[in-house]
DNA sequence: ATACTTAATTCAAGTTACTTGAGTAATTCG
DNA sequence: CGAATTACTCAAGTAACTTGAATTAAGTAT
C-alpha cells in the first residue's frame, strides 16, 4: 500500500518562502560553502531575496557563515555553510529476521547505530519495538527529541504484485494490507518516511556520498538481491504503481541461467549475493558474510575470480542499460558487499563505448562505488529525511 | 545545444502565478464543469486568488463560462470549462530531408498539416523556412494569431556525445553548436520548445491520445532509429545531459547482430525502420514507405513475417526491461510504421511473466498502440506546448 | 409571501516576499 | 594610488496572494 498520488497545489507567498529556502538549502548543500551573490545567479534569485532567507536560515540553524573568501577581485565573499550539527533523523531498516537503527546529524554523520534480531516481523511486533528502539536512541544519544526532524524506515516494498512476479518474493509476512506509513506515523507521532533499500541508498550517497551535488543518477543496490534506486532531477522515480527499480530481472544473457521468476538470463543471477553465494557453494565454499567475502577476495580464490568476471560482465551490460535509458551523471554501486569486491567489480567493468555516457567531457567516472555494509540501509532511511526537507520540488519552465 | 535542467530555481510572484494558472487548468481540464470555489478548495488557494485566475484564463481564451449552476443551496455557481477550441499550438519536426508542420487546438484536433522537402537543413537555411511555414500555416486556418500559445519544434538532439557513440548518427549538420531554442525564439517572436521525436510522441499521448490521464508511461517510437520517450509523474524524462531514452541500442541479444555502435545484439538491428528495410532488402524487397508495409503485411509476405517474429522476441525483451525499471502505467508503440504493422507487432509479443507489470489489478493493456505515421512528430510538437501550459510542477509537501 | 439559511462571489484593504536601483564596502589590478 | 570589480545593504516599489466584510442569489422553513 502507497499515498496514492496528489495532484500539485497551488502556491501563494508563503508556499514559495519554504521552496525558496529548500531551493537555497539544497545548493548550499551541494556546492559548500558558497556565498549570497553566487547562490542568487544560481538559484533565479536576487541577491537580497537570497540574504534575508540565508538570514532566516541561520537563525533556525541550518546554515551557518564561513568566514570571508578573499583572492578574488571585489568585495571578499562571506560564504555559508550547511549546519548539520544540531538537528538529527533516526532511520530503521525493517528485515524479516533484523531491525537496523541509526540517526544521523542534518550532515550526515552517523551518531548511533543498533542491530536487533528478529524472530518476527509482523506490524504488532515490530511496531512497538521500533517504538522502544527509537526511545533506547535517543537515550544513547542524549540529544533535545524537539530536534528530531523525522523517522525513515526502509522496508521490502511491492504493490500488488502476482505471487510469481519477480519482486513478490522478499515482501515481509503480515504488512501485504498494511499502509505502514499512517502505522508508523501513528505509533511515533512524527513524521515517517518509507522506502525501499535502493531508493534509500541513493537518496543517502546524495544526502552525504558520492553523489553530493548530482541531480541525475542511477544507484545499483546489493540486497538479498539487486535493487535499483533512481534520482532523476534531485527526486526518487517510483513507478506508476511504487515498483520502479526492479533491475535484478532483467535479461543480461539470452537464454541464460534460469531464473525463479520464469525468465533465463535475469541479472540478478549473475550479479548479487545470491549469485554469489550459489556459485561459491558449487565448489564447497560456504561464505555467507561480507566478511567472508572480503576475506576470498584477498587470498585471491579462484571460484571468487570465476564469479567475479561473470558478475562484471552482465553489470556492465545492464549499466549500459541505465546510461542508455536515464543519461544519469554517473551510476553507483554499493549495499550490501565489501568495499574491495565493489571496487574488484568495478574494475572489471567493460563499459560499452556506443552508450550516451561515453561523453567526452565527463568529469566524474562513469561508475563509482557508493556506501556499503550492513548498515547502508537503515543509513539510507535517516538519509531520506534529510533528502525530503533540503531538496525542492523541481522547476517547471514557463 | 539545448537547456537541460540542472536544478530547481526559486519562485517569485510571476513564476508563482504561472504555477497557479497550470494548476487551476490542469484541475478543471481533470474535473470540468467546475466552480471557483471548488477550484480553490481543491488548488488550496483563495477563492479570490481563483477568481482572479479564471479571469485572467477566459481572456486568454484557455477557460470558457458554461453558466450557472443551479438546483443547490448557496448564489449559483458559475462552472468553467477548459476550452479546447480558440487556442492553437504549432509544432513542427525537422528531419534531415523534411519539414513537417501541423497545428492542434487546445484540445488536441489537428486543423492543419503540411510537408515540405527540404534540400538544406542549416539553421542559416532552415530558420527562415520555419518562420514562413508558419505564416502559410496561419493564412490557412485562418485564426487570430494572438491565439498561437508557442511553437514546438521536434528534431533529432543529442548533447556532447563523440562521434562514434549510439545516437549521434542522427544529428543534424550545422547545429552541433546552436542553441536551437534561442535561435528559433529569436526568429519567430514566440516561446518555442525543442525536443527529440520519442519524448515529443510521449507528450502528444497523453494530450490526446492513448496517455490520456496516465502519469507516468513509455513511448517506443519508431522513427530511422527506435527512440523512448519516458513521462514519470506527468514530465518528461530526459536524463542529465538530455540523452536518454536512447532504447535502441539496448543489447537484447547477446552475442547478436553487430551494431554501428561498436555492440553485438542492439535492439535497432531488430526493431526499427532500419532493420525492416534491412531484412526486406535481402529478399531482394524494397519496401521504403510505410504504405509498402502495411501492403507486404496484407498479403502475409514471408521475410516480413519472419522480420515480425524476430521483432517481436527482442522488443518483447526490451520491453520487460522498461515495466521492470520504469514500473510504467503502460507501454506505448508508435512513431512511423503504420498501424497495422505496429498492431501486428503487439500480438506477437511475448512479454516476460515475472515483470512488475503483470499486475492482477491492471485496467490497460501492457501495451498500447499509440498514434502513428509521418505526421506524429509534428503533431508532438505542437502538443508539447500544450502539454507545457497545462502541467504544473508536482508539489513537494512540507 | 416572507424571513432565514446557505454558498458563491466580489470588494477593498492588508500582507508577504520578491525585485529594483541606488549606494556602500572591501578587495585586486594596473 | 586610483580605477575596476564584486558583494552586499538599504529603502522603496511591486506582484500576487490572503483576509474579512459586503453582496448576491439561490433554497428552505414558517
């Protein structure tokens, strides 16, 4: 279950101060620190609009001064940084058998983190206990609670999907009727904000990764399986129905290995944890940790090698897919695997030269590595908080 | 060279009420006959602010009075309509070998086309063209001119890409450097839109074709090549630097036929005008217009047969890969082959069961056939200027 | 019929937040 | 050192919205 889509409002004078100030907020964000005059031009603004709201913005500390930037010819330029420091988002990631907790500062720093196993991930046990997590964070972190902007939670999300399709199968038991939203909204009594691993993951690398500053960009999520989050003019792409994303099953290899949801060749069964984990089992290896992983990677095990160019070579052409499709300012991979295997993959990488994002005046690689680990969910969910009071609705040109 | 959004500007008074004015025309196109005070309560503006608004929108001819309403408690309430009739839009594509105009009404009734060869297509050549097109346009339908919301020009677009990548093939020679929009709205006195055929046949969909009240769909257009225009949330997707949708070089055969793109198995060499001819040619079939087609289809001619079959597999393909990232409410075939081949097409496919679109909920068809033949670029065009009167932006909410 | 209730609309004043243009300040460049 | 350059501020001006009272034209109850 989703909020099914409103349709735009209208706007009056005070509508426009708060997306004025999201629109300053988000530049700031992206090109700190920065001064009033350069944020004027960029932002279609004048100079003294900008001044009174970055006034405002440091009265309610969200932005702080910098000092003056001096070198260049005229007035030395007082220059405004984002203030991270005092306000803060918790963000959960919901797994059937974990409940992964971290909050973040407004910059992004990560303050806390927990991990709670889960025997049961039904709405009536994990409800309360999201609640009593919450409580044992902020009790951690001893911080003012009238500080906390939100809660995000990232959960395994479909809308209703055939039994059989490709991404019914990792849906959490008891939540298929649920809006967990106004659920958790009601249980918390603060603003929640739900999403999916993929999604929360790009909107985190934007919030405070590699992908500060990008406005267009794809970002492949090692999960149980693969996940697709895309940011397309600063915001999330859900779909029609809330499904976008489901890049794990598209067809890499005609007539490739078959695949549980019907189809050979799926992606998803050369380049994931799965995958991984199946093909090191086929020689008696058993390494269910990233630890573990790492650990293959390092001694140089063969079987790790063999999947490893089988992975990279079906990533590159699904990447190809994503350059040719979005033109995304570059496509990034992370999740759930060690940092060195991502950057192995990476390595291995051959990009097809015929794709859009084979421009000659690209200054960020076609692909990097984004945050990894356990915790990049739940990371991602305390992200999207951030994401949803800094960035704008987009412009619509008259 | 065109404007690609990097990301969102403030508001001010001006653009603020532009936003107003879209929204109130995108409620009542949506829920006509309507009353200001109901516009206002579902805008979330003043009744004042509406009323000044429709004022404003009946003199420019976009809104009409349709008398009042009676039989309720309260004064009668005067009820707008959406008038689709006095106001016009002008598109236009530029093809390498061709100019194409057409002229819609508000509403999407085409009420003039032409076609003109062209031996040039310079800016130097061509800008002039346009601007007398125009006027032969106007002297024919023989409206107010104060009518003419704006020109939408559709020609083939691709943004700082090397030589030798996918979609630069097609480009026009002597606009590698021109800002096309500038250039045209200096010449012709009137806001002008420019945009790629793929993305111009999307938003002519949903104007007035099978898109009709969809938010968020794709349009595989059949153009020399196989373009995709993407509406998510009811605006066009075009990636960071304006290049995507380029669907056609997707691999959907691995190992396949080898592309000019330096790839094996694209989706061009399958399904697109190109690969039709191509096929054909080797029976020693010349079919080069869209008439020859549908002709050869009629009679159930062999090599098409087998060119329909091959088709149909890869687009299938192409086809899951767009449900499984776009969760689109449909997918849409269109552009220029004729009606029945596209038809034909869509039965044959075979789409993948195990995609997010295989919903048990669906109220349309996966596929859709979508307006088709030479003029549909054109009509795009002139579609897309209505389409950017009418949208607003979505609202990001607090 | 008459008075009351309801709801849409308008009028006029008030408010917000932006823009404009003149003026000031601080620095580099020649 | 003066000229040029750039950032910023002040004060006035403006567009477009909101507010609240007044007006209008029904329907409804007496």
């Amino acid at each position: 279950m989703t909020d099914i889509q409103t349709r735009s409002i209208g706007g009056n004078a005070g509508r426009n101060r708060s997306h004025n100030r999201r629109v300053v907020l988000d530049f700031v964000r992206a090109n700190e620190p920065s001064g009033r005059a350069e944020i004027a031009r960029s932002c279609g603004l004048s100079t003294q609009a900008v001044s009174n709201i970055c006034e405002q913005l440091v009265q309610d500390s969200l932005l702080q001064e910098d000092g003056f930037r001096t070198g260049a010819r005229g007035k030395p330029v007082m220059r405004y940084r984002f203030d991270g420091e005092r306000a803060f988002s918790i963000g959960l990631e919901l797994r059937p058998d974990a409940l992964i907790t971290a909050v973040l500062t407004m910059s992004g720093d990560r303050i806390y983190s927990n991990r709670t196993k889960l025997g049961n991930a039904s709405p009536g046990f994990v409800v309360p206990l999201v609640k009593s997590q919450i409580e044992v964070a902020l009790d951690a972190i001893g911080r003012d609670r009238s500080h906390l902007l939100g809660v995000g939670i990232v959960m395994p999300l479909s809308f209703g999907l055939l039994e059989n399709s490709s991404a019914g199968q990792a849906e959490l038991p008891g939540w298929e009727n649920v809006n967990a939203r106004e659920t958790f909204e009601a249980a918390l009594g603060c603003p929640v904000t739900i999403e999916n691993d993929a999604t929360a993951a790009a909107i985190s690398e934007r919030v405070s990764g590699v992908a500060r500053g990008f406005e267009s960009f794809c970002f492949v999520y090692f999960g149980t399986g693969l996940g697709l989050g895309v940011i397309s003019d600063g915001h999330a792409q859900r779909g029609a129905y809330g499904n976008a994303g489901e890049i794990g099953h598209i067809i890499t290899q005609t007539g490739g290995l078959a695949c549980a949801c019907g189809n050979y060749g799926c992606l998803e069964k050369y380049a994931s944890r799965m995958s991984v984990r199946d093909h090191l089992e086929k020689s008696g290896i058993s390494a269910l940790t990233g630890f573990a992983l790492a650990g293959l990677l390092k001694e140089r095990n063969a079987p790790l090698d063999e999947w490893l160019n089988s992975a990279a070579v079906n990533l590159s052409q699904a990447i190809g897919i994503l350059e040719n499709l979005f033109d995304p300012e570059a496509v990034i991979l992370g999740g759930a695997m060690p940092d060195t295997v991502l950057d192995e993959l990476i390595d291995r990488l051959q990009l097809p030269v015929g794709s859009v994002a084979n421009r000659p005046d690209r200054n960020v690689a076609r692909v990097l590595r984004g945050s990894s680990g356990r915790m990049t969910a739940a990371i991602g969910g305390a992200a999207m908080v951030i994401h949803k009071i800094v960035t704008p609705a987009p412009t619509v040109y008259q």
